[in-house]
C-alpha cells in the first residue's frame, strides 16, 4: 500500500481498496473543482470527500457525501480515487461494495448519483434503498 505526504495510510489506485469504489472521472473533476474552492476560501488546508451510508429514508439507508477536514485513523479507511481522498468509515464500508458515483451536468439533471449494485430496493424518488 502507497502512503501519502501526511502518512495517513491513503490508499492508491494501484493498490484498489478491498471494497470496490468507482468515482467516474467526471465525478472526481467535480469534487476537485470544489475542494479547490473551498481551500481558496479558506474553508480547510486539507478537504477530504466523505462516503457514508446512514439510517433513513422511507427504504431504510442513504448515501451521503460530504467534505470532511478530518480523519480519524481507527475509524476510517481513506483512499485515493482518481487524484481525490476519499474516506469511509469502517460501518459504511460494508454497504459500499461496487459502488459508482458519478456526476451529471445535462439539461434535465445536475449533480451526484450513486448507484449500488448491492442494494435491494430503492424508493420511489431515489433518495434511500434497502439490503
């Protein structure tokens, strides 16, 4: 496994996580792009994406993305997903196997999706899933 400058044990590419994540490159771009904004504000130094499956929604579980300034090394596994950190906490890993985000930009949708090979069901807008 490749570390990275601030030794927190980042996982490259090359070595591929034990649980499968995909970031589309155009996901990556976008995160990038806002990452780089948000350290121009001043918001953090160091931004990290944050993949996490909560509680909720009328299925039962939600994906959450969010920027994270931390880690907390016995909690999280963070990966390095085409030039972005990502982190996942230990918990969500379990329900993030073969999991793709991408983002999209068109006319009729903009943003993140995420699409989970492993959940059941999902609701009627697309928001929660189920196992």
């Amino acid at each position: 496994m490749a570390t990275d400058q601030a030794g927190l044990g980042l996982k490259t590419d090359e070595a591929k996580p034990a649980v499968a994540i995909n970031l589309t490159e155009k996901a990556a771009e976008e995160v990038r792009k806002i990452i780089a904004e948000q350290q121009a504000a001043g918001v953090a130094e160091r931004l990290y994406l944050r993949m996490r499956v909560v509680g909720g929604g009328c299925s039962g579980f939600q994906h959450k993305l969010d920027l994270d300034p931390t880690v907390n090394p016995k909690l999280d596994e963070v990966f390095d997903l085409n030039g972005v950190p990502v982190v996942v906490d230990k918990r969500s890993l379990l329900y993030l196997g073969g999991v793709t985000v991408d983002f999209h930009d068109d006319l009729n949708k903009r943003g993140f999706s995420i699409s989970n090979p492993s959940a059941k069901s999902t609701c009627g807008c697309g928001s929660s899933f189920s196992m």
